[in-house]
C-alpha cells in the first residue's frame, strides 16, 4: 500500500508544478463514495522562504495557482483518471482556503492519492504515519491502517509540519503574509 500523496498537502502538486513551494499545515480529504466524489480543503498555507529567489519563485508558483483558469494551468498527470476536476480559492477570516473536488469513476483510481479500496471487506484505507498526525472520527485504527467503511462517506485530517525541523521553521511564513508584503492579494 502507498503512502498518502504529498498531493494532500503540496498545493502546487495538483497543477504539476514543478519544485512547489506552497504548502498546508493541516489538510481535510473528505470521501464521498456514494457520489464518487473526493473533496480536499487546505488551511493554513505557507511556504519556507530562505532567500530573494525562494520569494519570486513562490509569488510566480501562486499567479500560476491564482489565475489556473485564465492561464490555463494544466492539472497534474496523476489526477488525468479523475474527470471532473475543480479548484477554488476561498478567502475566510484573512486566510486563504484552498478547496479542491475530484470526481471518480473507479474507487481503483484513489489509489493515486495514497487511499486503497478493499472490494472484499467494503473498505477503503489509508497508512498511517504517525509524523502526518492522522486524525478521523469515521475510522480505525487497524495495524499500520486506518480503515474506513466503504458504505458512508469519511474524511480525516493530515498535519504532517506540526514536527518542523527547528532550521526550517524559521524560514516558515504565512502565504497571506507574504502576499500582503508583495501587494499580490
């Protein structure tokens, strides 16, 4: 079984944005099996930026980001099985909330994002790494996995930068702080 995909929490990684920089502190995946529909909400962006080069590179990483449409940002390959997609930037309280829908036609297909369908058992799962501080209320905790019942629909959250390392988060800003600072809001 794989690893839940850095997809969750890497926003860039949803457009295929090489080297992305912008990431969430805490991540919701919601499933809706009885719709085939998965739904991601990010909070809490930020990035690490250690120098004038890491600061242009995330400014440009989020006008490709922020004008996905107008730009025509192509998703990401791995989410080419998914056939409907959408992307929203939703401005709440001063904070910027990444909300993003999948649907999908096979429950085979969430295996790119780390989440396993178990036709058998009517199950779907996911690993659990304790470094990405898993938390649900719609599942258990079995072994190495978080399992989920296939019939209803589920989410969980995925924290995995509540354990920085102390060198990095120095480096650590909010992405609203820095849009602010370089007038991009």
């Amino acid at each position: 079984m794989e690893q839940i995909k850095i997809i969750f929490f890497a926003l860039s990684s949803f457009f295929g944005i090489e080297d992305g920089r912008i990431a969430a502190d805490k991540t919701t995946v919601t499933v809706f099996p009885e719709n085939k529909e998965i739904e991601i909400i990010q909070e809490k962006l930020f990035t690490v930026i250690q120098s004038e080069k890491d600061n242009t590179l995330v400014l440009e990483q989020w006008d490709k980001l922020y004008y996905w449409k107008e730009r025509k940002t192509s998703w990401s390959k791995e989410l080419d099985s998914f056939p409907m997609k959408n992307f929203n930037l939703t401005p709440i309280k001063n904070k910027i909330q990444p909300n993003l829908t999948l649907t999908y036609s096979n429950e085979k297909d969430l295996r790119k994002m780390g989440i396993w369908y178990n036709t058998e058992k009517n199950q779907f799962s996911i690993n659990h790494i304790p470094q990405h501080n898993i938390k649900t209320k719609d599942g258990k905790l079995i072994g190495n996995y978080w399992v989920f019942n296939g019939d209803r629909t589920f989410s969980f959250t995925v924290e995995p930068f509540l354990q920085m390392p102390e060198n990095y988060q120095k480096f650590k800003q909010p992405l609203r702080e820095l849009l602010t600072e370089n007038k991009k809001e």
